[in-house]
C-alpha cells in the first residue's frame, strides 16, 4: 500500500505557448525521446562531449557486472574542472555564479572567478589538515555559500563529501559521521532561521563526543554567538584563510570518471541511513543535461532552487548543474514567510528570478497566506516554475500557476530520487502539462509502471514503479554495503535487470505518469524522506518506550504527517508530559522533521505471526477506514 492517500484527477491539459516552444532548448521531446532510447551509447556520448575531460572514455557503459554498472570508463576528469575551473577562462570569469541572501538581510555575490578562488582556498586548508583523494569530509552548515565552497573544495581534491542537513540532529549526524569514517568536519556557528540561532556548533560537539573519528573541525563564523571551541580540533575558517596555507591556487585533482564524487545518506526501510554514492564522471554529463533541458536554462536567467544544498535536490540542482552550465543562482538562507509570507516573492522580484524550483509543501505553506501576498510584488520576470519532493496536488499546481506564473510559466514537475542522481520523469517546457503528473520520462530513461510478475499495467493501474535501463548518474553502491544495495534496488526483478524505485504509480492513456507515493516504509514530510524505523529507534531509544510504531498520515500542507504509537516499559504511564519529553526526545535523536504530529499510548501493536508491525492496519484505524484483511495478523 502506499504512503500517502492520493487520488490523481483526470486529464485537464495545460498546452505550451508557441514563445516557450520556440526558445526550449528542445522544442521536439518525442523526436529526441526516440533518438536517445533507440542509442543511449551515442545519446549519453554525445551529451558528454559538452564537456571537458582531461581524458576521454574507452567505453561509454561497461554493464558486464550488473548492477554494478560504470559509466565512461577509463575516462579521467574532475567536475569541478567543468563547474569552475573552465569558466574562468572565458568571458564567465565576471559572471555572477552565485547571489546569496541571508534571512537577516545580509548579502554576498559571487563571480566565477571569486567562487573559484574561494574553493582553491578552502580547497588548500583541507589539504593542509592531511584531506586527501579518497577521504571521506563531513559537512553540516546552513544554507551560506561557504556550504556550496566546502562541497566544491572537497570534489576538487578528490575527496568525497558527505554533507548532513543542518535540521538533523546530534546522533543522526554521528550515525552519519560514523559510517563515512570521516575524519574531518566542516560546519558554521550557527544558522539564522525565523529570527532565531540554530545552533549547529552545540549539535556538532555533541555528535563528535559520540562518534570520535574526527580529529579537525572547521568553524564557518555565521551568527557570531559564542561556542565551544576545542584547543588542537576546532579552528575558525576565516582565521585559517589568513594564514599564507589558505592560497588562491589550487590544482584541481585530476580523478577517474567512475572515482566517488559524495555520499548522502537517505532513508530506507530499515533504520540504518543508506550512503548512496555517486561518482564523477556519469553525473556531472546527466545533471547538466537534465537541468539545460527541462528548465531550459540560458545565460541571462537568473535561476533560484530554493532547496537546501544538504539534500540531493540542492547537490544536483544548486551547486553542480547550474555551475556546470555557468548559470547564476540565487541562495536564500532561511524561512520563506520570515519576516512576513512575502520573503519569497520579495526576493524573486528584487533579483528578478526567471526560473523558480521549489517544493509542494513550501507551495501549500505559501499558499495559506493567500494571494495578496504575492500579488504585492512584480513576479513578472518568472518564466519557468519547478516542483520537487512529492507529488503535487491539482490545487497547490493551479494555485503555482496562476498565481506565481501569471498562467504563463510552465510547471516543471520532476520526480526523481537521492539514488538516480538527476530529473527522470519530467516535463520539458515543450511538452504539454497535466497538472499533478510529472509527464514522461527524461530522453534516455526507460520507466514503466509494473505487477509484482514483472508484467506491465494497464492504462490507469497502480504498480511498482521501475527504470529498465542503466543512467549516467544512477547510484553506483550504498557505502561499504553492496549486498544492501543489490538487494534493496535491484533484487525484485533480478532477472529483467529493473531498478525498483520504491513508488507506486499509474500510467494514463497518454503513457503520462502520475507518481502516487512510497510503497516501503518511507515517509515524506514536508519533502523530507524519513525512514519509519529510523523514527521508532528514536523512540525507543528512550528509558520509557519498549516498542514503537509510526506511521504517515495525510496532511494538507506537510503531504505527510507523523503518528507514533508507543507500548510503555512498565513502571510508566502514558501523560501529555511524557508526550512532550518523547518528541523532544526524538528532536534530538533524530531530528525536528522526524518529530511526530501525534503520540499514542497503547497496550499492544498489531502484528504479523513473525512479528512484523502492520502499519496498514494503524494507518487504516488512524484515517477511519476499513482495516482489510486481517488473516494474518496475530491476535
Ligand atoms: C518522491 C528527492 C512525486 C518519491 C528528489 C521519491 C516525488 C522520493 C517527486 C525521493 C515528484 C520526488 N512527484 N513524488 N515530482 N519527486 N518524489 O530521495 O516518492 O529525497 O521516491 O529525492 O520523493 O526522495 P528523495
């Protein structure tokens, strides 16, 4: 069954303006669709030479060893020779690269060339604390450039990062720290958001006391309040910038194609957080073409993708697709209704954004305020809206529309996923829209919607969703677990050789998509991917929980909200004091997303005669409805 109770409509069509075709990069999605699934050798091949290699491939794919796929094989390179290094030996040497905006008002731009030189600085001081090509550096900030020059610096040198949202907290980030073996970390003071200090410093002391293979710790001043700064670990970036280490040059280190680029850790079904990986070479060719084509990205615009570098959206769609096209971004540090719900629509017309790409939730959350808050403002530059994270309901899209887009600007609805790396099912501005489908496929991926025999489903019948072909940014393995990463993606449909995606979905008569949510034990909240066990280790992990189970339960603005039922060890009662102590509990265990809507406290779980929880049967009696079958449940 699936996560979230979503019920697509049927067709309405929202048809291009002949402007939009006439300028898309791809103004014929069938013709290239077919061309690129007809020779995807020649297809990715040719996508690949709009970029620079230190070495070109000997082979495009090498699939000998499914799935452990490789892409441009024996190719050398380094993506931030593409996202940097070569820009500033053309004219984009003065081109902004990046526009931040605090939630303070504080403000920093960048050129190509300033950004370059920051990396090339950042990039010598890790060096000078030993980082090497292969080391794995942490990274835990908010959302300040110095996150988006920290990921660069480390690609530079070849070592992977492993950046950790800045909302999760101390034992998700010493989980974090722990699996990666990460021996050095970078994070900031603090973080502005709505007003208030997030006190990432405190978090990272904490989490370092629990997972002691840090040795060093570069401190980003942000917010300027006073914090623990350990003599021999800590050091002040802006102190170490100084020193005559810190250098503007920095030889970028030329890698493999196939060398590991970062980790992110993702939720799945059980609770131990997954390190996807990704490398080099495959993704810096598929999120450059994913993001030219479906936003339609051109010089002039002026590109804000409002999510945070921390998830997979910010890697790909922040800082190494616009880079690697040489675009300007916009970064916005925090609350977008912080001072007043037009923070947003303020910030696109004072920078004059062109391209918008946010989330359903953030939408919804906007789409409270009401109108008059974005009609203050002159939202006229806008040509293209994105969407990400889950699926968007008709109304939030109507509301995106007509309210934003002035019912001009296409939706870019893109479903993709931590592990595929880049967009792969979305519309490109030519093609026409249904609200609340992400369309079709990108040029390259082969989707389907299939039954648990592998056999397609019909027009309008929910099935697994799965990708029958290898991509460039695909994930290569989750960290130092091969056999996870086997069973979890690729173990379903052994024999086809289908990736499984963990999303139920239905094709319509048109082949267009409609995403309908996870069939695993994810939960998105707010857009956040949460894993059930990971909330219910939280849980238990307190003196007085014996056993847990959460679930996710519809919610206007947040997709999907958090219950939690509880069995008590003996000795305690449930009260609303022990309530608040348990989601403060999970706050800082896991993090303030993961913190549930609702407590329950009940004497008994129901359960299968294996002992597995039956969360279809709590989400059932949670929303009212009719409990189904119910033959293999215990008691
Ligand atoms: C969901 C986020 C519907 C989906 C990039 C997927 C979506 C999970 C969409 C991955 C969309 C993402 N429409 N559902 N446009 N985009 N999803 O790894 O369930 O944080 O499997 O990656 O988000 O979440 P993740």
């Amino acid at each position: 069954m699936s996560e979230d109770v979503f019920t697509p409509p049927i067709g309405e069509w929202y048809h291009p303006t002949e402007d939009v075709i006439e300028q898309a990069h791809i103004p014929d999605y069938e013709e290239v669709y077919r061309e690129a699934v007809a020779d995807p050798i020649s297809f990715w091949a040719k996508r690949a030479d709009t970029l620079e290699w230190h070495k070109l491939w000997d082979k495009v794919l090498d699939d000998s060893n499914p799935p452990f796929y490789k892409w441009f094989v024996g190719a050398q390179t380094n993506i931030v020779h593409n996202a940097l290094d070569r820009h500033i030996k053309t004219w984009r040497k003065n081109k902004l690269a990046l526009i931040w905006e605090g939630e303070n008002g504080d403000k920093v731009t960048m050129s190509y060339w300033r950004l370059w030189q920051e990396v090339n600085k950042f990039a010598n001081i890790l060096r000078s604390m030993g980082v090497k090509k292969g080391d794995r550096v942490t990274i835990y900030m908010g959302r300040i450039p110095e996150i988006v020059v920290a990921m660069l610096a480390c690609a530079k040198l070849g070592a992977p990062h492993n950046v950790v949202y800045g909302g999760f907290s101390e034992q998700a980030l010493a989980d974090r720290i722990e699996d990666a073996k990460s021996r050095v970390l970078v994070t900031c003071d603090g973080a502005w958001l709505r007003g208030k200090i997030v006190p990432l410093k405190d978090v990272v002391d904490e989490a370092v006391r629990r997972s002691p293979v840090v040795e060093h710790i570069i401190v980003v001043k942000r917010t300027g309040q006073p914090v623990n700064m350990e003599e021999g670990r800590d050091y002040w970036y802006h102190e170490l910038a100084a020193l005559p280490i810190a250098a503007p040059r920095c030889e970028t280190e030329v890698v493999d194609a196939e060398h590991p680029l970062f980790l992110l850790y993702t939720s799945g079904s059980t609770g131990k957080p997954k390190g996807i990986l990704h490398t080099h070479g495959g993704y810096q060719v598929y999120v450059s073409t994913t993001l030219e084509w479906a936003f339609d990205l051109k010089d002039d615009d002026r590109y804000w993708c409002a999510a945070d570098p921390g998830w997979i959206t910010g890697h790909s769609y922040i800082v190494y697709g616009p880079l690697i096209l040489g675009a300007t971004s916009i970064l916005y540090e925090g609350a977008p209704n912080y001072p007043y719900p037009d923070r947003w629509w303020r910030i696109v017309e004072n920078y004059g954004v062109t391209i918008l790409y946010t989330a359903p939730t953030a939408i919804r959350g906007l789409m409270r305020f009401g109108e008059a808050w974005p009609q203050r403002h002159d939202l006229s530059s806008l040509r293209l809206l994105g969407s990400v994270g889950e699926p968007i309901n008709p109304e939030a899209w109507r509301w995106f529309y007509n309210n934003i887009g002035s019912e001009q600007c296409p939706i870019i609805d893109t479903w993709w996923q931590t592990e595929t790396g880049g967009f792969m099912i979305c519309p490109l501005p030519s093609v026409s829209l249904k609200p609340g489908s992400a369309t079709r496929p990108f040029p390259g991926i082969v989707a389907d919607v299939v039954r648990e025999d592998g056999t397609s489903c019909e027009p309008g019948e929910d099935g697994l969703l799965v990708i029958k072909t290898p991509w460039p940014s695909m994930l290569r393995t989750i960290w130092g677990d091969d056999k996870r990463y086997v069973e979890q993606y690729w173990s379903k449909f052994k024999e086809q050789g289908w990736y499984l995606t963990g999303d139920t979905a239905r094709k319509d008569e048109d082949g267009y998509f409609w995403i309908i949510g996870r069939n695993d034990d994810v939960i998105k909240v707010s857009g956040y991917r949460l894993g059930t066990a990971e909330v219910e280790s939280g849980l238990v992990s307190h003196k007085a929980v014996a056993e847990a189970a959460v679930i996710g339960v519809p919610d206007e603005v947040k997709g999907s909200v958090i219950y939690a039922y509880c069995i008590l060890r003996n000795g305690y009662s449930g009260s609303a004091e022990l309530m608040q102590e348990l989601k403060n509990h999970v706050r800082h265990e896991v993090g303030a997303i993961a913190v549930p809507e609702k407590i329950e406290f009940v004497a008994t779980l129901p359960k299968t005669r294996s002992g597995k929880i039956m969360r279809r049967v709590l989400r059932a009696q949670a929303l009212g409805q009719p409990l189904g079958d119910l033959s293999t449940l215990e008691e």
